[in-house]
C-alpha cells in the first residue's frame, strides 16, 4: 500500500481539479486549471527516479548511445526515438534530462487530444492515468510517443484526410513498430459497428476469459502440428512458457462487464453526443477484443489493447452525459473516481512501483539495480 499513496495522490489531486473545473464558469480560473494539471503532471513523471521496469533498458542504451555515430544510430528499427535520444544527449548529457524532454512531448500530445475531445481538462487526464497512462508515462517510452502521436491523428481520419493521417502514422513508425497497425485504422475506424456484432464479440469474448478458454493455444497448436507432432509438441511448450496464469474474474473484469454493458445500452446516444463516436467506440471494441482474446499472453494483451486505449477515455467521459437523471450520473462519477484509485493502487502495490523524485531525492541506478534484482529473486 506505501508504495502507491504517491500515485493515489496524483489521482485524488485530478479529481479536486476536476471537480473545481467542472464547479467554475471563470474562463480564467479553468486556463490555470489546465495550467496546474500539466505542471504537476510534467514535474511527477518526467522527473520520477528508477521506478517500475523499462529503466532497466532505456537508461544503459542511453549511456551507451554513442552521439558521433549518427548514421549508424539511425539505422535502427525505431530511428526517430534514436535521433531523439541522440539531441537530447547532445544538448543536456543527462538521463533526466531526456526522461522531462519525452514526458513533455507525451503530455502536449494528450493535452491537444483532450482539449479536442473533453470539456473536463483534469477527468480526462485522470481517466487516462488510470487506463493504461500510468505505464505509457513510465515503462512504455517508445511506444507512447506513437500511441500519443495515433490519438491525434485520429482527428484527420474523421475529416478524411489520408496524407496527413498516414505521415503521423508513419512519424510514429519512427519511434515504435506497434504504429503498422495504425495504417489500417484509416479504413476501419470511421465505420458503424452494428450494435449485435458488438454485443456477439463481447459476450463471446467475456465467457473466454471468464472460463479460460486457451482459444490462441489450441488454434495454433492444431494448424502447426499438422505439419509435424515434433514441431506441434515445440510450439505447445513455447505457448506454455510464456501464456498467462489463469486469469481472475477480479474488479477490472467486472469494470470491463459494467463498461461493455454500458457502451451497448447507450451506444445510439453516445452517437447522438458527438459526431466521430463511431471512432470511439470501434477502439473501445478493438480494446475488449485484444483484452479478452489475448488473455492467454498477459504483455501481448497488455500491449495491444493499450494502442487502443483512448477509447475508453473518451467513452467513460461521454457515458455520464448518457445518464437522464443527475443523481445516475453523479454515481457514476464516483464510481471513476473510485475505480481509477483501485485500478491505480492494483498497479503499485509492488516495491518495483516505488516512486522517487530527482527533484527531491531519489536512488542510484545501483541501488534500484539491486533491488530490482532482489525483488525477483525473492519471487
């Protein structure tokens, strides 16, 4: 529990400022509003110490990026997140220094998409800390800048504008191979979903994670063993190694039931509520299916649903305004509010989640280094 009360904190701090957002009429008040979110975001993640897993890699590469070899440096898979790392490391030889460059970038990406798509500056980012934000500000540098980059190219495929939607996506290819599978967004993301093939998806896709149905295992085994029992034993192991445990019908589960359930109920209203809807709710669909389909492969499922996980920031935002009553909607208020606080204090709980600041104080890449290792050791 220590180890998330700094998280929890950030998330209680979005919910005063939404609240204050949401009471005041004073144009001046929301601007500083708005102001305060993003320097308090900027400060809290781009200045965090070791914290959480991905460190164990960006910060050698980055001390090991040799700067006078651009070219070579520019040969690799992800040559924007390369360059980069090469100018921040020229300007400022420093891994903090790169760490508030990234965040920067990350948060002015965000704060375009939400200012597009949400009144409530501080619920949005809230929603977004909570739903997979939290690991695209730590673990996930690469690919957050192309999900970042993805969610406000969105805006040109709801305007039909082809050029500029696949150079953003291509720009976010620089810097994460996740982005091919944003190229074919463009023609799929504007389409009405009839509301019984989501309803079908679904439920299907609930009673296989609920029932641990091995779906991905099976299918696999059957097509590769047919060429060979050798190779069909190899692959069965392989899957074995690293498929999930058997996943627990827990309070996330359920939130995706509610929200699933929600999105269906209103779905003709949702589209009543803003034009591009349909955007919305194809990448909340593309969310639950990654999710329960791939439950078999916790980081593959993991790191697909995040891809679309602006969906849910924008559905759950548009969803209180679905409720007639005021009370249904304060309730459902509450109920983010407090989701996002156990979603978060589910993701800290670890000593690997322990939150330092450079600013403050924090540990060496040593002493993270050893306690990183300690930890695994000790599981």
């Amino acid at each position: 529990m220590i180890y998330a009360l700094p998280y929890i904190a950030l998330i209680c701090f979005y919910g005063l400022m939404a609240l204050w957002y949401s009471k005041t009429q004073v144009i001046s008040h929301k601007i500083w509003n708005k102001a305060i979110c993003i320097v308090i975001t900027i400060i809290f993640w781009g200045f965090r110490g070791f914290c959480f897993y991905d460190w164990m890699s960006y910060y050698p590469e980055f001390l090991q990026l040799d700067t006078h070899d651009l070219v070579n440096n520019l040969q690799s898979t992800e040559p924007g997140f390369i360059l980069l790392m090469t100018i921040c490391k020229i300007i400022y030889n420093d891994y903090t220094f790169f760490m508030v460059v990234c965040t920067c970038i990350n948060v002015f990406l965000l704060t375009i998409f939400l200012r597009r798509n949400i009144d409530n500056f501080p619920l949005g980012i809230m929603i977004c800390t909570a739903i997979g934000g939290i690991f695209l500000f730590t673990d996930l540098i690469r690919n957050a800048i192309t999900i970042f980059i993805f969610i406000n190219a969105i805006y040109y495929i709801k305007q039909r504008e082809p050029i500029k939607y696949l150079l953003l996506c291509l720009l976010g290819l620089t810097f994460h191979y996740s982005a091919i599978l944003y190229f074919l967004m463009y023609f799929i993301l504007h389409r009405k979903i009839n509301k019984w093939v989501f309803v079908g998806v679904f439920v299907c896709g609930c009673a296989i994670f609920a029932l641990n149905i091995s779906l991905l295992t099976d299918v696999a085994t059957m097509i590769l063993g047919t060429i060979s029992p050798e190779i069909e034993e190899r692959i069965r192991f392989y899957l074995s190694e690293i498929a999930n445990t058997k996943p627990s019908i827990n309070f996330v589960f359920i939130e995706r039931v509610i929200t699933g359930g929600l999105v269906i109920c209103y779905m003709d209203r949702l589209r009543e509520l803003r034009k591009d809807a349909d955007m919305f709710i194809n990448c909340i669909f593309i969310y639950f299916i990654f999710t329960f389909y791939l439950h078999e492969f916790v980081t593959l499922s993991h790191r697909m649903s995040l891809l679309f996980a602006c969906g849910y920031w924008v559905i759950w935002y548009d969803l209180i305004k679905c409720f007639r009553y005021e009370t249904n909607r304060n309730l459902f208020i509450i109920f983010i509010g407090l989701y996002c606080n156990l979603k978060i204090l589910g993701q800290t709980q670890n000593i690997i989640a322990k939150y330092d600041n450079v600013l403050f104080d924090s540990e060496t890449y040593q002493m993270r280094e050893s306690m990183f290792n300690k930890s695994f050791k000790e599981q």
